[in-house]
C-alpha cells in the first residue's frame, strides 16, 4: 500500500515539475528564437536601406551607384548574403553576385515593408521585402510616393538556426536531467518522510486480540505525525481497557451464573440417587428454585445493562417529580429496612423537583441506590435522601451510615459485577450490576452519578439529573 502511495507521491511531484520546467523551456527557446530574428531582420532592414540609399531615381531613368564598400559582402557566392533589386511587376534589375543565377522569390505585397523565412540554393535564409520610398525634394525624407522599386535583402541563417537547435537541445536534456535529479531526490524524501508512516502501519498490523498492549513508538516521529501516533495510542489503550473489561465481564457473568448452575445440578443429583421422603424433596427444591431465582435476578440485571448500553435506547419521556419517586422507591424497600432496623428519612427534599424522563428506569435507579443503602448498612443505622436543584441540574442525595467503601475501590465500584471483598460484604447478597445499571440510566438522562465514601463512615451517592428547563420538549417520545 505504502509503495504505491510512494510511487503516486513521486509520479505526481514529477509531472508537477515537468510541467512547470516544460513551460519556462519553452518560454525561454520563443524569447530567444524572438530575440534572434529580431536582430536578423534588424540587420537586413539595415542592408536594405543603405542599399536604397545608393540608388538614384529620376522620372526615366534609375542610376544605381553601388560601391565596393557596400558589395564587397556580396561578392561571394559563400557569404550568405544576397540583395536584389527588382521593379513591382517583377523585372530584376540588379542583384548581387553571390546569387548567381538564382533570384529571390516576391513576397507577393510589395507595398509594405516584409520579413520571411525562405529556402534559397537548399538552405533556410531570412528575406526582407523592401519597397523604395523617394526622399522628398526638400530633402526632409518625407515619403511621398512608390518609383515600383522593391529592395530585397537575404541571409543565411543556418548558423542562427543552429544554435537555436543546440539551444533547444541543452535546454531539453537539462529538464530531463533535473526531472530525472528531482524524482530520485523525491523517492528518497518520500521514502524518508513515509517511513514512520509504515512503522505507524506494521505496528497496528501487530495488535490483535490477544496483544493490545503493543504501542506506537514515538522515537524518530517527526512532530508532524506525533499526534496522529498519540491519538492511535491513546485509542488502543481504550480499546484495551474495553477488551479488557468485556473479558472480566465475561468471567465474571460465568462465575455468577455457575453457582447457582451448581447448586441446582448437584440438589438435583443428589436427590435422585435414592428415594426421598417429602420434606427431603421440599428442601432440595427449595434449594433449586432459591438458586434459579439467583441466575434469574443476574440474566435479568445483564439483560437490561445490554439494552442500556445499546446504540439505540428508547425512552418513554413524561414529566416527572423527582421527590414522588423517591417516596416511591422508599415506600418500596421499606420492608426491607424495617426487618435489617434502618431508618428512611425522606424529609429534606424541595418541593415540585420535575425532570423530563422515564418512570420505570429513573424509579429502578432509585430503587438500586436505596438498597444498597440498605443493605450495607449497620443495624439501628440510617438512610438520609436530599434532593434539590442546583443551577441546571436536579441533585439527589442518597447518605447512609453504612460499612462503607475503601477508597482504593471508589473508581471500580460501577464496573460490571465489582464487589467490594471485605468481610462484611460477602454474606450480602447482590450481583455487582445494581451500580452499572445506575449509572447507564443517569447517563440515558443527560445526567451522572458521584460516590463519595470513607470505610467504616458511611457512603454518600448524589445523582445529577438535568432539569425540565434542560431536557427535551415533552411532546417527544423516545430518546436514542
């Protein structure tokens, strides 16, 4: 992948270059081919009129007084250059030697002054076409009026043309060898500035399900791609921590879920392998549907936990007083904390505490707190609920006067199936879920859960839920 993300780099960098140098050669060769013409024809123009300058016109006859300093560079038939003077209607009148019998084609409009490229004895010559403008009698080179004479001069340019070639053949062999100087250098710089790319891609090739520790090394990272190395380690340690955490959750439900499995099996067994009287089947299936009703109550709490934590939930939204589900919840357990002899003090809750949300989940919320509340407190001991509202959020307080929590265990206490393994907690039953489930449907409601507890003191559990101001309009019905 990387080799031809390498080669398209290159590809790309090469034709870019090209691109560019082609047009700046080819504006260098017209500037220069302009440059050499225009002094070619600078100089026949030159040519033509100091050969015009030496012919005398009258009203019948034309005298032609050519001297040697002037012919000396017509003279030989090898000096490349040529004139001719010859009236409108194509009569030759006078040409240079250096011509022979050859004569220099018209230009086909002799009224103005032309330049043209020719071929002349099979070679490439430059011809100028020159009408004979007469000097007025003033003297004044005013142009008055055509005597039909035309001035032809005539060069060879093959020297010109020459170096316009050789020009134009350094020029393309330097662009083909900084082209060829610039893909090199671009396969190394790319090989180079992709190198920590492919160590980013043979690194996460090597992470699987069994090694999510493997890390992305920063070493030799340029700053560039340092933060998209942090952010790929950053995501693999969530996913290790989730992997991680799915792990235990899956030990974990096979550990709830195999004792009672056990109990029933080896009551079971037991029982069949002889005859029993009725009291004797009476306790074995005690014993069974007490343990059934274990690996019910778990299946139960993981099946809600899974809805809970689903892409898509929905709720059934209505407007709800928080303080009536409270009482609810407390009417609820009141049972249970009468036979363990804890109090419910539900006094300190304001008055019409409304919240956007769903009944049943938010009074199941409730209902988990309270009883772990409950259970994990002392005899004689207290539970105190306080409710308010505090800026945009409703805060519920539920206190108790229980064991309480050590604090290396406060940020692990709403992991799936967690349980705190000191003495007194072990012979409470419950399946370490109440706590994930409560803080799943805090989250559902925009809102969360804190937990603050000293061992031997007590722990305080505030639930923030987001008032009615905050929440969506109540005539919306699900929440996802």
């Amino acid at each position: 992948m990387f080799s031809s993300i390498k080669a398209k780099i290159i590809l790309f960098y090469v034709a870019v270059l090209f691109l560019v140098l082609s047009v700046l050669g080819i504006f260098l060769y017209f500037s220069l081919n302009q440059i050499v013409y225009k002094f070619l024809d600078a100089g026949l123009l030159a040519k033509a009129e100091a050969i015009a300058s030496l012919i005398d016109v009258d009203r019948n006859d034309i005298d032609f007084n050519l001297s040697d300093d002037v012919m000396w560079e017509y003279r030989s038939p090898r000096s490349g250059n040529y004139f001719q003077v010859r009236r409108a209607d194509g009569t030759t009148l006078a040409k240079s030697v250096s011509l022979g019998t050859t004569e220099l084609p018209p230009t086909g409009n002799d009224s103005r002054t032309q330049f043209t490229t020719i071929r002349l004895n099979g070679r490439t010559a430059r011809l100028i076409n020159f009408p004979n403008i007469s000097r007025g009698e003033s003297g004044s080179a005013e142009k008055r009026r055509m005597h039909g004479l035309v001035i032809q001069c005539a060069e060879d340019i093959a020297s010109q043309l020459d170096l316009l070639e050789d020009f134009r053949s350094v020029l393309l062999g330097g662009v083909l060898f900084v082209m060829f100087l610039s893909a090199s250098g671009g396969f190394i710089i790319a090989r180079k500035a992709l190198a920590p790319v492919l160590d980013i891609s043979e690194t996460i090739d090597r992470i699987s399900e069994h090694d999510l520790s493997t890390r992305v090394s920063l070493e030799g990272i340029p700053p560039e791609l340092r933060i998209l190395a942090h952010s790929f380690n950053r995501t693999f340690g969530r996913m290790e921590e989730a992997f991680n955490k799915q792990k235990r959750f899956a030990a974990d439900a096979s550990h709830e879920l195999r004792t009672p499995l056990s109990v029933i099996l080896s009551q079971s067994e037991i029982t069949l392998r002889k005859e029993r009287t009725a009291e004797e089947y009476k306790n074995s299936l005690k014993a069974v549907v007490q343990a059934a009703l274990a690996m019910s109550s778990t299946v139960r709490k993981l099946l809600t936990l899974t809805r809970l934590t689903a892409d898509k939930v929905e709720l059934k939204l209505e407007t709800l007083d928080v303080k009536e589900l409270i009482n609810d919840a407390a009417r609820l357990l009141r049972p249970l904390a009468e036979q363990k002899g804890v109090g419910i003090d539900t006094s300190q809750m304001s008055a019409a505490l409304l919240v956007h949300g769903d009944r049943e989940k938010l009074l199941e919320l409730f209902t988990n707190l309270l009883d772990n509340s409950i259970k994990y407190n002392i005899p004689g001991g207290q539970v105190h609920i306080s409710a308010k509202k505090e800026t945009e959020f409703i805060v519920c307080e539920i206190k108790d006067t229980g064991i309480g929590i050590p604090e290396s265990a406060l940020d692990k206490v709403f992991d799936r199936f967690y349980r705190v393994d000191h003495s007194r907690s072990k012979e409470i039953d419950g399946s370490g879920l109440g706590l994930s489930i409560c803080r799943e449907i805090a989250r559902l409601h925009g809102g969360k859960i804190e937990i603050r507890s000293k061992e031997g003191a007590g722990t305080a559990l505030s639930v923030y839920l987001k008032g009615m101001d905050m929440q969506q309009s109540p005539n919306k019905q699900n929440r996802s």
